[in-house]
C-alpha cells in the first residue's frame, strides 16, 4: 500500500518535473522570438549596439535552440522586409561567430524559399531572394554565388511555351535586389554583374507588351508617363548603375561592423530547384506604374524625386509594404506610414497619396477593397490635419482635371472614394469651382458630377444635399428616392385587383387566396406574345406569361415593402412562392425586372439591393439580369454607374456560385482522401487493428458525395460557361452595330459612347479574368474568331496577353 502511494506521488512529481522543463523551454522560446522580432524598433541604445548585444544573446543559446532561433530569423526576413538589413547584418554576426550557423542558416532559407515559390507565393519569395542578396554585403554570401543564383533565374526566364508572366517574375526578383547588393556586386564581380545586365537588358527589349494599354489609368502621356512595372524599374536600375550603385534611402547598420564582418568566412548558396511551370500556377500580374506628382507639385520642402531616380522606386515600395502588412486596421496602417523611417529626404506625405491612389486605380482591381483605401485617407487626414487634407485636394482637383482621358473603372472608384470621403466631412468642398461644369451635358465631368452626386444622395438626404449645395446644381441632383407605385392611379388595368391585393395582404390571406385574385387576371393579359414583342434583344421563351398579374403583385408588394430595405427583403420572401410561379421563363423574369426598375426609378440604390436580392432567391437568373441591362429598353441608362453596379454585381454573384460548389468538391475530396489513407494503415496492421465494415461504408459514401457534388459543379460550370458567353456576345453585337451605323452614316464611330462601352467590356474581361481564361478556347472558337472587328478583337488581345 505504502509502495503504491509512494510510486503515485513518484509519478506525479516526474510529469511535474516535465511541465516544468517544458514551460521553460517555451518561456525560453518566447523570449527570443521577442527579442528578434523587435530588434530595430525605437530604443535608447544605438541600433549597432542592439544589434551586438543581440547576437551575443543569441551565440549563448545556439547549442540548445540553433533551429528555433533561425527560424525566427527566417520568417522575420520575410514578415518584415522593412528590416532585412538589420536581420542580415545580425546573420553576418552570427556567422562571424559561428561559421556552421551561417551554413545552416542558408539551407534552411533555401527550403523555406523551394516551399512558397511551390505554393506560388511569389511576393514572399522574391522578399526573401532580397534578404540574400543582402547578405552578400555582410559577407555571409559569395558575390559569384548570388551572380550564379541570378543567372539561373535569367535562364528560367529563357525558357520556350511558358507564359511572360513567369518570365517576368525571375527578372523583377533580380531588378528588385540590386539597390541592396548591386554596389558591393559591382566592386567584387564587374564583369560578372556586367554580362548579367545584358542579359536583363536583352530580355527586356523583346518582352511582348500588349497588355499595357488594358492597364493604363489615363489613355494619354500628356502629364506624366505612364511605364510598364518592368520597363520602369530597368531604367531606375539603370540610372542607378550610371550614378554608381549610390542611394540614399536604404539603411545599412552592416556598415558599422565592417571590421568585424571582413573577417568571415563566406558561403555558396546551396542549390535551388526552381519549379516547373504548371497550368495552374497563378503568377503576379504586370502593373502600370502610376504617377500622379512630379516636382513641381511640391512647393516646398524637399523634391520629389525623378520617375527614374531609384529613391523613388524604394520609397513607393516601402509604404506599399507597409499598406500591405497592415490593411486590416487602418488606424496602425496610418500610424506605421506617418512613422516610416527616411520622412525627411523626400516629400513623404505626397509619396504616400499618390502611392494610396496608385494601389485604388490599380487595374484590373485594387490589391484591397476599396473602401480601406477611404478609410485610409481619413485616418491619415486626422492624424496630420494640418498637411494632409490640402494634398488630398490638390490630387482630387488633379484627377478631376485629367478625366476626359481616365480610364472609367477609375473614374468609377474615384467617385465612390471622393463620395465617401466628403460624407465624413460634412461635405465641405469648394463647389464653386465646378459649377461651370453643370450645364455641360454629355462631357465626361457633367458625367462624374452627375454619378457622385447620386452618390451623395445615398451617403445622405435629398434636403440636406440641397441646402449644402449651390443652387447651379438644382438640374443634376437626384430626385428624392421615393417609390413610384403605378396603381396608384385610377383606370389602369388591373388597378382593381391590385387595390383587393393589397387589402388581402394587409389582412393576412393565405396564399392561395391571392393567387386566386391574381388569377382573375387573364393569361391574355401580357405575356410572351405582349408588350414585349417588339423588344427583338430579348430571348422568346416558349410559354406564355401575364406580364400584368408580375406587374400588379410585384407592384403590390414592393409597395407594401418600401418603407425600407428590411421591409422589401421581409416582403420578397414572404411571397416568395407565389413571385417564382410568376416568372417561370427568361422574358417573365426580364419583364419582372423592369417592373422593378420602374417602381424604383427614383432611386437606383433600392434596384441594384432588390435585384440581387431577387439573384440570391433564386426567383431570377444572373442571365437575364444581364440579358435586361443590355436591352435596347436600358438603352438610356447604358452610360450610367448604376448599371454597372448592377452588372458588377450579378457577374459576382454567378462566380460566387460556382466556387462555393468548387470549394465543397475540394473539401469532399480532402476528406475522401483521408478516409483512404486512414484504411490504408489500418489495412497495414490488421493483425493488430482489424478494419471494420464501418469504414469502408463511410468510404463509399464519402466516394458517392464526391461524385453528386462533381456534377454539381460541372453543372455550375456550363452555366458560368454559357453566362460568360451570353454576356461577351451582347458586347460584342452591341459594339459591331454602332460601327456599322457608323460606317454607314459616313460619321467617326470612335465617340464617347464607343470609348465607354470598349472599357466597360475591357473591365469584364479584366475584372474576371480567372474565370474567363477557364473557357478561354470555347470563347475564342465561338466569339473572338478573326473575322471579328480589329477594335474588338484587339481588346481581347490585350486581355489575353494579361497572363500570356
């Protein structure tokens, strides 16, 4: 007895014991994952100092946590470029100190890097290709190692049918590196570096650029150029190589151990397979490098800094870093950015707008959502109340001046921007300077004035804009946004049954008893052989429909539910049974929504919320949403925001659809797949685990789910297919009809309209483009064949040489 309560209390002070070592380890761990992490932040040491002391810290604890601690070193390379010279300069230490650590340490960044550029995580790797690189300046790395390293990247950018994107991507890592090491390779390794630029340089001249036109924010160069990421970033590198690998911007603490990192011994960098390229790698798109400031803009202060000059490059980087790193709070995001280090070299708070700006208008769509760039702007507003808001006007004003050129997915972001930005300050603006604007039917700023005051309307009340806005704006403000019941007046057909309609649901009839009043409405009233025969756009379905019963219950129940949005959703779903018997066929469900539109015309916010509504419920299909805006009926609100919303919108919708159902196929299949493997061990050690019928059930069940949601999502995508094709055809007659009444009226057909339409039909293909490159050889078979129009043709061209 006394044995066994001896032995317990043994046993128990053993695992104690365990918990104990354990916890310290990880106390230990923790420590110095914090003291790495947070080396290079504000301190009352010098940096150099930290640095030593940190490296004498960490020499101590390499026999017990060597992997612990360069792996922090490693993932804080990557998490935090802003700091790689200080990480490589305490490698440099490290190495100085411990040469096998410094061994190690490469091998382990080359997995690491072997790994994300295997999961196609190409930002991260080429930030770490840069830490290399800089490694070479704390004499870690030989120069003719990295010089190999970049050479095997030009010949992976030699290689015959892959896509540019790719090719790309190993050049831009390399460009990108050199204003870290390019000096230090050109002192050791001239003639090295030397060979490898003409290289670089060769490559450059005979990149294919058609994409670049479907990039661009402004169709000219009048102000400023606007260059290729590539192209841009070679004549920096460039400039920066004719001024003798000098900057000024990059902090270099590896300067201050020269002495002691002259003694270390250096490495090669131990090989790296760079993957092979497959169908479903996601390259980086290229981009067009925006400008929106030169040195005149400034007044004063120090300069902006050259389009070429590699100060400028550097910059824009960093404070895209930092966007980047902290997009999902914007209020650290605007307090890490007006703490950059560097502020005082170049005008910093002009460099962070137009860099903002830049990543807003990037095509074919913002990194972020849009509405984290607002919220940006006004954070930064407040926290530098006294220079910010006056930049940010002066940009406003800027691109206000340049939109007859601007590319319209733009203009539309910068009205959304400018809408929301002016509803957090009590839309304080100087009106008066736009005022001459407002009788200019038809120009593009009458356009944007038009669009952002109906933005305005929904941020705020008819009144107020009214009162806060002068009076030469009377004819473009909206009107107020009420409903617009038709049955209202007396004498309409089917005014009667819509008035017992009304009556019947206010007092709560079931169902059947309004379908019966519908029902008095005769067949005859309306339908496929109705009001829309003379509409030829429209698909004929087969059977025949009311368009009077859709028109007087959808009527009524809008009108019961217009007292707000919940009010409406409340009321679609309640009858939702009844509207869906209603609108059986395509042209029914086109007919609704023009019903709709018609009881909303006064305010396009409640038809874009209830018609996707109407999407979500399944009562309408995405194709005739798009098959109604592209009607001749919608002719007059083609040009407007609205409609694109409403577009927008619905394409989300259909592919949302089908990668909810993709996403449940990869997830059964995950799943199948475990349970396979499961049966594989245990099919292994029967002896001592003997499979039961159980599992193989649950196999063959897990096996016939699969296949159920396979043809699902085969399904979703034939219609995404169909949808897709349905849509480009539209553009594409649409587009061929106003050049041929062009041609034939004798009359220039490249017309403001024209411009518009070419855009809007370039920001489907853009804004899509993952789904559309699934189909891309059934659309080229079908549509984009090379009897098309070379206008049309040559937007395709551009979009495909996005990933090409």
């Amino acid at each position: 007895m006394s044995r066994d309560r001896k032995r317990y209390y043994d046993d128990d002070g053993g695992r104690a014991r365990k918990r104990r070592r354990t916890t310290e380890i990880v106390d230990i761990e923790d420590r110095l994952e914090s003291l790495i992490t947070r080396v290079g932040e504000k301190s009352t040491s010098s940096l150099e100092s930290n640095l030593e002391g940190l490296a004498n810290v960490l020499e101590a604890d390499l026999p017990n946590y060597k992997e612990r601690i360069l792996s922090i070193i490693c993932t804080c390379a990557a998490n935090l470029p802003e700091k790689i010279s200080i990480y490589s300069t305490l490698v440099g230490l490290l190495n100085v100190k411990t040469y096998k650590c410094g061994e190690e340490f490469l091998d382990m960044m080359i997995n690491n890097i072997k790994d994300v550029m295997a999961n196609h995580q190409f930002e991260r790797a080429r930030l770490m290709i840069r830490f290399m690189s800089d490694l070479v300046n704390c004499r870690v790395i030989l120069p003719i190692s990295l010089i190999e390293l970049f050479e095997k990247f030009m010949a992976a950018s030699m290689e015959s049918d892959v896509p540019q994107v790719r090719t790309d991507w190993f050049v831009y890592c390399i460009l990108s590196a050199l204003p870290w090491t390019g000096k230090e390779l050109s002192d050791k390794k001239g003639s090295d570096l030397e060979r490898l630029l003409t290289t670089v340089d060769s490559y450059i001249s005979q990149r294919k650029k058609t994409h670049i036109p479907a990039l661009r924010v402004w169709s000219t160069d009048d102000v400023h150029p606007q260059e290729e990421y590539l192209d841009c970033l070679w004549a920096q590198i460039k400039k920066l190589k004719a001024d003798g690998w000098q900057e000024k911007h990059i902090r270099r603490p590896y300067l201050s151990f020269d002495s002691v990192l002259g003694d270390a011994l250096q490495h090669t960098i131990p090989p790296l397979t760079i993957p092979p390229h497959t169908d479903d790698t996601v390259y980086p798109l290229p981009t067009i490098v925006y400008r929106m400031f030169d040195y005149t803009d400034v007044p004063e202060g120090p300069a902006m800094p050259g389009a070429h000059s590699i100060e400028r490059f550097l910059v824009e980087e960093g404070i895209r870093r930092v966007i980047n790193a902290h997009y999902k709070d914007r209020k650290e995001c605007a307090n890490q950015l007006m703490n950059m280090p560097g502020k005082s070299k170049v005008p910093f708070n002009y460099c962070i707008i137009e860099v903002i700006f830049s990543e807003l208008f990037r095509l074919p769509s913002p990194p972020h959502i849009e509405v984290f760039y607002a919220s940006l702007f006004i954070e930064l507003c407040k926290l530098q109340p006294e220079s910010i808001p006056g930049i940010l006007a002066q940009a406003t004003y800027l691109l206000f001046d340049r939109l007859d050129t601007m590319n319209t997915s733009c203009v539309d972001r910068l009205k959304d921007w400018l809408s929301h930005h002016l509803s957090n300050f009590n839309y304080k603006w100087s009106w008066d300077e736009w005022i001459q604007y407002a009788n200019s039917p038809g120009t593009p700023k009458f356009m944007f004035l038009c669009e952002l005051f109906e933005k305005l309307h929904r941020f705020s009340y008819h009144d107020y804009l009214l009162e806060i806005l002068p009076d030469d704006f009377l004819n473009i403000i909206p009107p107020k946004p009420l409903p617009s019941y038709r049955f209202s007046k007396d004498g309409l057909p089917g005014g009667d049954i819509a008035k017992q309609l009304t009556e019947a649901i206010r007092a709560k009839k079931d169902p059947e008893e309004l379908q019966a009043l519908l029902n008095e409405i005769s067949t005859s009233s309306g339908g496929a052989t109705g009001d829309d025969d003379d509409n030829d756009d429209v698909p004929k379905a087969e059977a025949a429909f009311s368009s009077l019963r859709i028109d007087v219950f959808l009527q009524t129940i809008l009108y019961l539910g217009s007292k707000s949005i919940s009010h409406s959703y409340s009321a679609l779903t309640k009858f939702h049974k009844i509207l869906k018997s209603l609108i059986p066929t395509e042209e029914a469900q086109i007919h609704a929504l023009k019903t709709l539109k018609e009881f909303w015309c006064n305010s396009p916010q409640m038809t874009i919320i209830l018609v996707d509504k109407l999407i979500r419920m399944q009562v309408v299909e995405c194709t005739a949403v798009i098959n109604w805006l592209l009607c001749k009926d919608m002719s007059q609100d083609f040009t407007k925001s609205y409609t694109w919303e409403l577009m927008t919108t619905t394409i989300r919708r259909m592919n949302m659809q089908v990668n909810k159902v993709r996403e449940e196929s990869r997830e059964a299949k995950d799943q199948l797949t475990k349970l396979e493997e499961r049966s594989k061990k245990l099919a292994l050690n029967e002896s001592e685990m003997p499979k039961g019928p159980a599992l193989a059930d649950d196999i063959e069940k897990k096996q016939q789910h699969l296949e159920e949601v396979n043809e699902r999502l085969e399904n979703a995508q034939r219609e995404q297919k169909q949808f897709y094709l349905i849509l480009f055809q539209r553009f594409i007659l649409m587009l061929t009809e106003h050049m041929v009444r062009c041609e034939q009226q004798q009359i220039e057909f490249n017309t403001l309209w024209f411009r518009y339409s070419i855009e809007r039909f370039r920001e489907v293909l853009l804004g899509n483009n993952t789904a559309v490159f699934q189909y891309l050889s059934t659309f080229e078979g079908l549509l984009f064949t090379t009897d098309l129009d070379p206008h049309i043709l040559e937007v395709y061209k551009q979009f495909k040489a996005l990933r090409a």
